[in-house]
C-alpha cells in the first residue's frame, strides 16, 4: 500500500497575516509534514515582495521549501468573490494525500478572514488537523493550543514584520497599528490568564477544532 503523503496548509486571508499568526506552529511542527502550502487568498501590491523575502528567510531558518501561492483576490472582496474563493482553494487541494489545515478563526471580525475561515471549515472532515489563529482582528478568542516560542524567535517574527511599511496599509486609517511589538505578543496575555506554575513570556495562541494523530 502506498504511504500517503502528510501536508501542512496554511490558508490565509492576507499578505503578512502568515507572519503574524503562524511562525510559531511552524516552527514547532515543521518536520512531522512531507509538503507545507501557504495559500493566501488576497493579493497587495506594496506587500508582496516583502513577503517573498520574508519567505525566504523563514525556508532558510527551518531549512526547508514552502510552496506559496496567492489566489490573486483584491483585499475586502473574499465575501463578494467567495465562491469563486473557495473554488480556487479548493482546486489546491489533494485530495488523495493526508492533510492538516491552519486557517483563521471564526470569531475573527475582519469579513476577509470570516470568509477564509467559512472557505476552510468546508474541508473539516477531509482534514485530519483543522486548527484556528489568532489575528489582530480577532475577538473573544479563546485557544486551546499554545506553542511557547524563544526570544530569538519572537525576535525573529517581530523583524519580519517590522520589514513591511505600516504606512501603506489598505486600510481605513492607511497605516498598521496592530504590529508595534507589545501587540505582537499579546498571546503572553493569555498563558499569563491561563498558566500560573509555567511562565511562557513569548508565545502564539491557537484554537484546536480536530486534531487526529
């Protein structure tokens, strides 16, 4: 019988959401997975060679290839094009390989991350992993799943996401202010809330919907 293959999919809505939310699993998870994806569903201009650079630096650390592909949708549009959304995702699947899901959560209040999230739960029963991120956007979130990260990592996430330019956001204010680097730690908030014998001063935060070994 032929061995099926084990994939690692990141699906998510936004250039620079990846670096944000997922460096953490990554990096704790890397080697149990035959082929890891990042799919992104929205494409912005300014970002993308920040975060092909980012990419490369991220397959330097772990030392593996990450296949990225970005299905090219304007950002603010997945709901409006969500058929078509899910269509194009749903075509990057195989189906016949073992798969595990990262994707965004579903009390997220961006309407760009609740249409990849409602995209993503489509695939709950094909997965064997469906795991949820916290984002910036996020709200009332509440994980199940920690992976504590070293200073050097943190570090390492926090210069990713200092390489983008803030101010020039596609966005109602036109600038970030979710990436000064307090907030990108905010998940130690949450071990503080929820551990009292284990300190975890660097850590990303995630919601475990299925997880089948």
């Amino acid at each position: 019988m032929t061995k099926k293959s084990k994939n690692l999919i990141f699906f998510l809505s936004h250039i620079d959401d990846f670096e944000f939310s997922c460096l953490g699993y990554l990096f704790k998870n890397y080697h149990l997975y035959d082929n890891i994806d990042i799919v992104l569903a929205s494409f912005w201009h300014d970002k993308e060679p920040v975060f092909l650079n980012n990419l490369n630096t991220i397959q330097a650390a772990i030392g593996r290839k990450i296949m990225y592909k970005n299905l090219h949708f304007a950002q603010r549009t997945l709901n409006n094009n969500y058929d078509f959304m899910k269509d194009e995702f749903y075509k990057s699947i195989s189906f016949d390989e073992h798969f595990d899901i990262v994707t965004h959560d579903s009390s997220d209040a961006h309407s760009d991350h609740l249409a990849v999230h409602k995209a993503s739960f489509g695939l709950f029963k094909h997965s064997n992993k469906f795991l949820t991120v916290y984002s910036p956007s996020s709200v009332n979130f509440n994980p199940n799943y920690y992976v504590e990260m070293s200073k050097e990592l943190y570090d390492f996430k926090h210069n990713l996401l200092t390489n983008y330019d803030f101010n020039k956001e596609q966005s109602y204010s036109s600038k970030g202010t979710y990436f000064r680097k307090e907030y990108t730690n905010i998940a130690g908030i949450y071990s503080m809330e929820n551990f009292i014998n284990r300190e975890m001063e660097y850590c990303e935060i995630y919601k475990i919907y299925k997880w089948v070994q």
